[in-house]
C-alpha cells in the first residue's frame, strides 16, 4: 500500500483481484470501501480480466499485474484505479495506466496516484524508467504525465512518455 495526503493505493491480490472481476459488492465489504471509479464494464473490465489471468499465472509479481485501488481516505470511496501493466521489461523500465471516475476528475487525484505510484516503482530497483501511452488527444492524461515530470519521447497514432 502507498498512503499520499488523500489517498490509499491499494494493489489488489490474485483473490481481491478476482471479487473485482466477479463480485464488486464482495470486495467492497472485504475493503471497507465503495466502489465510484470508472464503471467496470466494456473495455476496462476486458483489461481488468487480463490482469486477472496475468496475476493467476504470476501471483509473486501481482503487484506489477494487478490494479492498484485509489481509496480516498477520508470516506473510503474508491475514486478510480491504476497498474503497472506488466513486470519490468529488459530496459528496465515499466508501463503505467491509469482511470478515474467522472465524479473526481480536475481535482488533483490522479496527479496525486500517478507521482507516488511512479516515486514507489524507481525506489524498487529493478526500474530505471516509466512509461507511459495516451491517445494524441487525451490532453487530460497529458497534463497528468507532465505534471509527474514525463517527457514525450514519441509521436506517432500515440504518444509514449517517460520518466
């Protein structure tokens, strides 16, 4: 777990990780929490599901698998979830993703998770660099990377960053 000044990021286990794919009501009683993130549906649960077979065949590594939950401390609302979407590659670095609900966009969260998800993965020493993709007009995640110090270093149909 990573605490900031408002927020718990709380990476979920191969069982929690699963209550999230199967039973969100479950996992809300388990954590204390109340689930008000992006909708678990369509695209976000397919990658949800992914993560879920990645953690099952790796669970020592779930952490660089799994979501991690954004709790806002100081109701337990769960305001939307990040990963790292895989182990660190060859180079050393890994990949970030990142989603919040409508509700707590323009608020500074996700700045908040992303910077203390990033400072937390280069103090691990397996990680020289992260990354990151948006779309070339996903100027909000834009901001957000900017904001946590990521340089652009391609543009192509997408943008890749690093820090």
């Amino acid at each position: 777990m990573i605490e900031t000044n408002r927020l718990e990021l709380i990476p979920l286990p191969p069982n929690a990780l699963k209550l999230c794919v199967e039973n969100l009501a479950e996992l809300e009683k388990e954590m204390n929490c109340s689930y008000q993130g992006e909708p678990l549906e369509g695209y976000l649960l397919a990658i949800i599901k992914s993560q879920l077979d990645l953690v099952q065949r790796d669970p020592d590594n779930y952490i660089w698998h799994s979501i991690w939950l954004l709790i806002r401390n100081t109701d337990r609302v769960v305001i939307g979830s990040a990963a790292f979407k895989n182990t660190p590659d060859v180079d050393m670095e890994v990949e970030i993703g990142y989603g919040l609900g409508k509700a707590f966009e323009h608020n500074g969260y996700m700045t908040e998770a992303v910077k203390a998800m990033c400072d937390w993965a280069l103090m691990q020493g397996t990680i020289t660099h992260v990354i990151a993709e948006t779309y070339l007009n996903g100027f909000a995640s834009q901001r957000i990377l900017k904001r946590c110090g990521f340089k652009e270093v391609r543009r192509e149909k997408t943008i890749w960053w690093r820090l």
